[in-house]
C-alpha cells in the first residue's frame, strides 16, 4: 500500500466508525496518527506477522516488569522531550536558569523534609566509600537567593541501587527534601553514587544488547528545585570524572551539570564537619526561571511512587 492508501485506511478503521460525539478528539487525533505511522513502518520495512507479534509481546513483559520508564530513558525519548521543553521555553523568552535533565523513573514522593541541611545517607555504606557534602543558593528569576525553595534530592548508593527500588535499602535512605534556609542556602551530607546500569536480565537492557549499545549511567544525584512563581526544575549532577560521564545510556549528561568535586583533607575541615576521614565536597547554586505565559507547565505529569 502506498502512504494515501494506509492513511485513509488508518481513518476508515478508526475515525469512519466513531460516534463523533463519544471520541475524545484529542485522544482521536494522537492514535490516529501512531497507528498511521506504525503501519506505515510495517509496510516501509516489510515486518512480518511474526516480527510485529514479537514487538508486541516485547512491550506487554516491558510494561509488566516495571521498565518502560528506563526504556523511555534508554531511547532518548525522555531526553528528546527535554530538548522541546528548551526550546519551548526559548520561545517563551526564558534562558539562564539551570539546566534541566531527565528525572528517569526512580523518584519516590514523601521524603523526610528539613530546613537548610540534611543526610542523606543512613551510614552503612560509609567505610566502602566517600563522604560527600554538596552545598549551595537556590536563586530566583531577579537573581536573588530563595529562602524556602524545596530542593528534593535523591540518588543510588554505592551498589548502583535506589531505596523502594532496591529492598536492601532502608525506606527514604538516600532520599531528602532540604527547604533552602533563609538566606536560600541548602546543603547536604552523603555518599558519593556510584554509576549504575540497567537490570542486565530486563527487557531494556536486552533491547540495547540487540542495537549494540551499553546500559551504564555515569554517577549523578536527581534534583526537583521548585518555589513559588518560578518554574519547577527537574535536573542532575554528575560526578566529575566517571567513565561514562559524556556516554550516558539515557543522554542526561549536560555541560553546566558537572560542577567541580574537590577533595578535602584539611583536619580543621574535618573536624568542622564532624567526618574522620577525607571528603569530597561539591558545590553547586541552582538558578530557576520564572514562570511566564505562553510557556508549557514545567511540572510533568506522570505516575511516581509514594510513600
Ligand atoms: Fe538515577
């Protein structure tokens, strides 16, 4: 069939035997067109029945092992997204702030919240790696501190894993809100993460084995910055230094997101810290945009766990 002939065939199918007035047009429009373009990828490179029922099954056990997010992540969608969202905000009239970069599929809403400084970490991993203490200003659109800003944070430990995700881990280890104190400064105490990869018998890494390509993420910690009039900002840091830093599976890595790591060995310092052992300390100022009209929500809506 020719590009015409799927079309009208697509709308026959799905348009000829609606009830317009039951038809969400939205919904209408958006499957109307991926069924369009899947058959015409059907007919462009001549897949087979049995290939088109293997694509198939391949989602329902994606879907049903939890990994369509890192799947999301590991085509570049979730990066592709990001980069409209830039543009939309160019468009909108709005540069300058930090940043974004994909949130991935590992969030968990309900954190224990604190004022100006938390850890992170529950102190089991402390004599396999490296303390860390990141710290900083949350800044508004004028340029000034934002007392108040939420910074949630949350990050793997040294294993690769993420608490809820990962049921060796306390719940919420590794997992904080910091309120920015009134001078909009955070600041935290944890582990330096380690990369991780994708589940090396899941059904994204499998795909990625076919394409020939890797599954690792370099280090980084996510971050959720949001105050009130200014857009909510989803974004990491990376540890300077990883091997994959600039070859990240999921595309998250960004110049402006890979703020220095100095090593501290200074014994005032560390006393001042209350750690016995040399630390890494990273700091890092956030700067969000304003919220402006004509620019799409910044808050993405999309299904996070609780607890
Ligand atoms: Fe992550």
């Amino acid at each position: 069939m020719n590009k015409a002939e799927i079309d009208s065939l697509v709308r026959a199918f799905l348009v000829e035997t609606a009830e317009p007035a039951k038809a969400n047009p939205r919904v209408q429009q958006v499957v109307v067109r991926l069924v369009q373009d899947l058959f015409k990828a059907i007919e462009d490179l001549d897949l087979s029945p049995s290939e088109v029922w293997r694509g198939i099954e391949y989602f329902a056990e994606a879907g049903a092992s939890h990994e369509l997010g890192l799947l999301a992540a590991g085509l570049g969608l979730e990066r592709f997204l990001d980069i409209r969202a830039d543009e939309a905000e160019v468009r909108a009239g709005l540069t300058g702030g930090t940043p974004r970069t994909i949130e991935g599929p590992l969030y968990v809403a309900g954190a224990p919240e604190s004022t100006g400084f938390a850890r992170l970490d529950d102190g089991s991993e402390e004599a396999n790696g490296e303390v860390l203490f990141m710290q900083g200003t949350v800044y508004g659109a004028d340029g000034r501190p934002l007392p108040g800003a939420r910074v949630e944070v949350w990050h793997a430990n040294l294993l690769g894993g993420y608490s809820f995700f990962d049921p060796s881990q306390a719940p919420f280890n590794l997992r904080r809100t910091i309120v920015a104190d009134s001078e909009g400064r955070y600041r935290l105490r944890s582990m330096v993460p380690m990369g991780y990869g994708c589940p090396p018998e899941g059904t994204t890494q499998r795909l990625l084995d076919q394409l020939g390509r890797h599954g690792r993420r370099p280090a980084h910690i996510h971050f959720f910055v949001s105050a009130p009039g200014h857009r909510k900002l989803t974004t990491q840091i990376n540890i300077d230094g990883d091997e994959y830093l600039w070859n990240d599976f999921a595309f998250a890595s960004r110049e402006g997101l890979v703020p220095a790591l100095t090593r501290v060995t200074d014994p005032r310092a560390l006393r001042e810290q209350g750690v016995d052992q040399p630390f890494a300390s990273i700091d890092f100022d956030f700067r969000l945009l304003p919220e402006a009209d004509g620019a799409p929500p910044a808050e993405v809506v999309r299904q996070r766990m609780a607890a």
